[in-house]
C-alpha cells in the first residue's frame, strides 16, 4: 500500500480539505456500467413474465452492491499503484496521483464505499429466500477478496492478473442471479468469462499501443512479461471463443427464443450475433491502430461501437418479448 503523500500536493490537498468532485472521480463511476453483468441473468429471465417485482428488486440492489464495492476497491487499488500511476500518460490525471485527494480521505472514503455496498447486499435479504440472499452476500464478499488479490500480487503474474479480472465479472453475473433465485447457464457464464478476457487482454495490448517504447512495464509491471503478439493472440483467441461460445447459448436456446413465422421456427437471438460479431471486432481494430488503451472507454467515445451495442440491445428485447418461453435459466 502506498505511503502518505509528502510536499506541496498532499498539504495543498490538506489545505483545501476534502474535494468532493475529486472523490467522486477516484469512485470512477463510470466504471459502474460493469455492474450491468450483474442483471443480465435475470433479463433473460424475464421472457418468462413470471419474475416476481421483488426479484427484480434484489438483483437491482445486486448491481447497486456491486458496483459501490468496485469503486471502494478501485479506491484501494490506486492507493497501491500511486507511483505507476504517476507515470502513466492518462493515469497520472487520477485524483491521488494528481494530489487532489491524500491518502487518508481515500482509505476512510474506499472503506466507506465497500460498507455502503454490504449494507446493499444485505437489503437482498428480505426479498428473496435466505440460501440465495446469502450466496449474494457470499459472491460479493469473494469479489470484494479476489480484487484485493489482485491488487496485491496477482496483478503481477501473466495471465493469472487477466483471469482475475474475469472471474469479476463472472461473480457478478452469479450474483445477479441469485438475487433473483435464477439457475444461470453454463454458456451464459463461459460467455461472460471469455468476454471479460478480451476485454482485458484488449486493455493490456491498448496500453502497450499508448505508452512510450520501454514504459510499459514501468506502468504497469506485467506489460514488461507481454508481448505485443502474445497480446494480439490472445485477444483474438479470447475474442473468437467469445463469439463461439455465445454462438453455442444461441444454438441452446434455440426453443426458449424461437418463433413460427409460418415457413418454420426462426430463433430471434440469432440475429444479435451479427452486431455482437461487429462490436468484437471492430474493438480489436481500434486497439490495435492505438487509439484506445481501455476497450471500455469505446462505450463513451465511439459512436460506431455504441450504434452496435444498441443494435444488440433492441434484437435482444425483441427476442426476449417475442419468444413463446420455456423454463427459466439465466
């Protein structure tokens, strides 16, 4: 963990007291989109139409939980990584490496967030049945280790720091589901694994593409056991196993989404495939000429990935309303 900051940042940040605007931004709320994994089981779900509304409620408290302990713990990871992050061309604009928030406002601020987000798992209890509110508490308190983790030492280790970050995701969806006492599928979770992979392969390999020849490792230590086409490869492993994969839940869903339009039986999911294809691919194109280190920063940035992701949104909601149902699974 770093130590307290010492001359003119820390008594500047001391002087003012505590920035309000400059803890929100070390919370990195935008960050919490990722807690949208958290309801995808349950949306699945709701082809059934039988999910009752406190179901609904637990999962949002769910995500509410979720993304309040990923932003205590973003916190602590950057108390960890002040130094780096100094070095870093876009990092170093963070709130504790810029030294608009000392140390101290932001252990007592991360240890309020992941407080704040127990109490919302605990909310869950009273809406669902106890052995399902209980995992949620259980997965949260795993997620909340396995990012300390992380934090600690996995980060440093190849491949081990990216199926860390994954198996985040993958506690998310797990949580999601039982808040709203939904059985997720095996595809659904192989398909949230091998797309947070890529997701951060795609991270690794972006950094390599911005930071100055030789910096790498000096931002972000692991960099410096990469290469450049490991990263490619894995990238692109991780993302053809994404599409595969999600080609396969598609493929075994065929009669819970599917429709007779008269002709035959036609699965409404399969469109999606084409956007979700676009989106996948058209992230390792921009990653690769270098103009994102971060495949999440496309969600805010690129018109042409964020048209895709709506693409998929609005074929998932028709398939989702339009199919006859079957039984519920996430």
């Amino acid at each position: 963990m770093a130590s307290e900051q010492s001359g003119p940042a820390a008594a500047s940040a001391g002087a003012r007291g505590v920035d309000a605007a400059a803890l929100l931004r070390l919370a990195r709320p935008k960050q919490w989109t990722k807690s949208g994994f958290v309801l995808i089981g349950p949306l699945y779900a709701l082809r059934d139409q039988d999910l009752p509304l406190a179901a609904i409620v637990a999962a949002l408290l769910a995500a509410v939980a979720f993304a309040l302990a990923s932003s205590g713990c973003y916190v602590f990871n950057d108390l960890a990584d002040i130094e780096a992050d100094r070095r870093h061309p876009r990092k170093s604009r963070r709130p504790l490496a810029a030294g608009l928030v000392t140390p101290a406002q932001a252990r007592a601020f991360g240890v309020a967030l992941l407080a704040v987000s127990v109490g919302a798992a605990l909310l869950v209890v009273p809406l669902t049945a106890p052995l399902p509110a209980l995992a949620v508490l259980l997965l949260l308190g795993v997620y909340i280790g396995n990012v300390f983790l992380y934090s600690g030492f996995l980060k440093r280790i190849v491949v081990a720091d990216v199926l860390s970050l994954s198996l985040g995701f993958v506690l998310r969806v797990m949580a999601g589901c039982a808040a709203a006492a939904v059985g997720p599928s095996t595809w659904l979770l192989n398909v949230t694994l091998f797309l947070a992979m890529f997701l951060a392969f795609g991270k690794r390999l972006g950094e390599r593409r911005t930071v100055r020849d030789g910096d790498a490792g000096a931002v972000r230590g692991v960099l410096a056991r990469y290469s450049d086409d490991l990263l490619r490869m894995a990238v692109v492993v991780s993302g053809v196993a994404t599409l595969v994969t999600y080609a396969g839940y598609v493929q075994d869903r065929a009669l819970d989404y599917s429709i007779d339009l008269g002709f035959g039986a036609v699965n409404l999911l399969w469109p999606t495939i084409l956007p979700a294809t676009y989106v996948l691919l058209r992230s390792i194109l921009l990653i690769e000429e270098g103009l994102y280190d971060d495949p999440t920063e496309l969600a805010t940035r690129d018109r042409p990935f964020q048209a895709g992701v709506a693409i998929f949104g609005v074929l998932t909601g028709i398939a989702l309303l339009a199919a006859t149902g079957g039984a519920p699974a996430g």
